[in-house]
C-alpha cells in the first residue's frame, strides 16, 4: 500500500478526531486511582467517546476493549477486566476513535498515587524519546531519522526498545504503511513529504526489549516482567515543525 498523502478536507477531519480523542484522555487521566478497574476505565473510554461522536477504533479491530489498559510489565493491548489498580502502579492508556472516517490514536503512561522513582525517570524518558523522534518529522527527512532518534536516546540511557511492535501511518485505516519502528535501522528508510499522518509511537522498558505475548492472544509483556511504557501522538507531516494532532495539555 502506498503511503497516502492527505488533502486539506482530509487533514481537517483527522484533527478533529485526535481533538476529540485529546478530550477523552483528559477525562480519563483524572479517574486513575487505586482501587479502579481496568474494566472500570474502559466503561468510560467508552462513555467519552461516545460523547464526542466517535467510534472507539479498536473496537473495531476486534480488540475486546475501547482501550488498551496495559499495567507495570504489559507493554501494550492489556484487556480491560477485574485487575484493580494499586499504589505504585503505572497504567499505559492506548485509545483511539473514528470520527468522519477518520482515525486518531494516542497513549500515555500514568502513575497510580505514588510510583517509585525507577518508574517515573522510565515514563518521562519514553516521552521525550517521541520528543527527539519527532524532531525528525518533517518533508525531506528519511522516516528512519525518527526511528534512530528514539532508539539512540532510549538505549543510551540504559533502557529497552520494545522491537516486535512498532508505529504506523494513519488515516482512513487505524493501520497505514509505513511501519515506524522505534529502534535504529540499516537504511534510511521512505522520504518525509508533507501531508503525512503518522503515529509514533515509543514502547520501552525498564529491562530487557524482549517481549512475550500472552495466551489472551493480545497482551503484550516483558519477557523479564520488568515495568514498560509507552507514548504516542499522531502527528502530521509540513515542512517545517510537525503538527502533534492528539497532543492533550500535559
Ligand atoms: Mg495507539
Ligand atoms: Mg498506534
């Protein structure tokens, strides 16, 4: 499939759905608590994006959730279910949603109450490797110059990059070429031309990059069950800075 540039109608709709998708994280960030379900979360997931007149994406890609609720050692695709939140927990939200055809995706990592300082120092590195990423991100780049950047950046500081799952174009498809891996490549890979939507997304871990996949057949974990976390934005391609689409006010 070849990488779509998006029109200007296009590019309208897919801000305002990553809009929309910021205002459902900025609700959903202020229920986490200890003691809440990850089932719990979802029913809200749920509820907001109803609210702005979406349709919860990954519902859609038969995933049994309208968020992913990924806890400590689980990378991505957590199910929603009983698991109740505890002090000291860091929960990674992915969500997205449909809004005139098209999609917006974005996670974040929270903290549960107090979380130890190893946590924190994991989430606030995984978020300013999409920071140095996106540098990158702009016409005449290569699209590995984003990749090289995030995984230089993380793994010099000690930390795994998750290798098996990697970010993505977007658009009409929750799932567009091309693939965005987070970790440094041979070639330069495809050249940046604006109008490109993509979601980038860094996964990373405390330990090891290595991950295995559970029986539920979605959830994602760290083979040495060490805490993981992940940030994403959908972004749009110009010629200068790229424009974040589903950046929440942090
Ligand atoms: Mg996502
Ligand atoms: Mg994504």
């Amino acid at each position: 499939m070849a990488v779509s540039i998006k029109t200007e109608r296009e590019i309208g709709y897919m801000r305002e759905s990553n809009h929309r998708l910021e205002k459902v994280f900025d609700a959903l960030e202020k229920i986490i608590r200890p003691g809440i379900t990850t089932r719990e979360i979802d029913r809200e997931a749920r509820r907001l994006i109803q609210e702005q007149g979406g349709v919860p994406n990954f519902v859609k890609e038969g995933f049994p959730g309208a968020v992913c609720t990924s806890v400590n050692e689980e990378v991505v695709h957590g199910i929603p279910g009983d698991r109740a939140l505890q002090e000291g927990d860091i929960i990674s939200l992915d969500c997205g949603l449909i809004l005139n055809g098209y999609h917006s995706d974005a996670a974040r990592t929270y903290a549960v109450g107090e979380i130890s300082e190893e946590k924190r120092k994991l989430m606030q590195v995984t978020k300013e490797s999409f920071f140095e990423g996106i540098r990158y991100a702009r016409a005449g780049h290569h699209l590995h110059e984003i990749s090289n950047a995030i995984g230089d950046y993380c793994e010099s500081r000690g930390y795994g990059v998750v290798r098996d799952l990697v970010g993505h174009g977007i658009g009409r498809e929750l799932h567009e070429d091309p693939q965005v891996p987070n970790f440094r490549q041979k070639s330069r890979g495809l050249r940046l031309a604006a109008g490109m939507t993509l979601a980038i997304e860094p996964m990373i871990t405390q330990g090891t990059w290595e991950v295995d996949w559970l029986d539920d057949g979605w959830t994602v974990v760290t083979k040495d069950r060490k805490p993981a976390a992940h940030y994403e934005n959908t972004i749009l391609i110009t010629d200068g800075e790229p424009e974040i689409l589903s950046r929440t006010h942090e």
